[in-house]
C-alpha cells in the first residue's frame, strides 16, 4: 500500500507528515491553524522563540482535542441514559396487563 505522505509548509519550515485518516486537504488546514496559532503567540504573547511556540500550540491543539473527547463521552454517556429511560419505559409499556 502506498504511503500518502503530505509536505507542508510552517513558519518557512518544511514538514512531511502522514495522517491515514485525514486527505491532503485537511492536513494542510492544521498545518495553517497551526502556523496561525504560532504567530499568535508571538504576537500577543511575545513568544520570540519558534519552538516553544510549536510546543505551545501542540499543547493548546492538543488540549482542544481532548475537551472534545471529554464533551462527547459526557453527550454519549447522556444518550446511553436516555436510551435506557426508553427502553424501560418501552417495557413497562410491554408488560401492563391489556
């Protein structure tokens, strides 16, 4: 199988990377909120130096990706109580003398 190796542009550096679950196009959407996210810092964090603001924004991305973690095992926890309600309610319902 062939690799899908994607070269992208940061702050004039190049980077090769390869995501399988992500196209070309994607890719070079984070690449850009990436380098958007870095000039930011230094900008209005007065983050000079450039790996420690990849560093810090891997750590704001990465504490993004983990909020949207927690926020959907809390909706999917929620769905699987609702369901439940039904499903009970669906067997009273079952089980009342006709």
């Amino acid at each position: 199988m062939a690799r899908n190796i994607v070269q992208v542009e940061i702050k004039k550096i190049p980077v090769e990377v390869e995501i399988p679950e992500l196209g070309n196009l994607e890719i070079a959407d984070l690449a850009v909120q990436v380098e958007a996210e870095m000039k930011r810092l230094q900008e209005e964090e007065g983050v000079i130096d450039t790996l420690r603001q990849a560093l810090t924004a891997a750590l704001i991305f990465a504490a993004k990706a983990y909020l949207v973690q927690v926020e959907n095992g809390g909706q999917q926890k929620e769905d699987t109580i609702r369901i439940d309600n039904i499903i009970t309610q669906l067997k009273g319902t079952l089980e009342q003398p006709k």
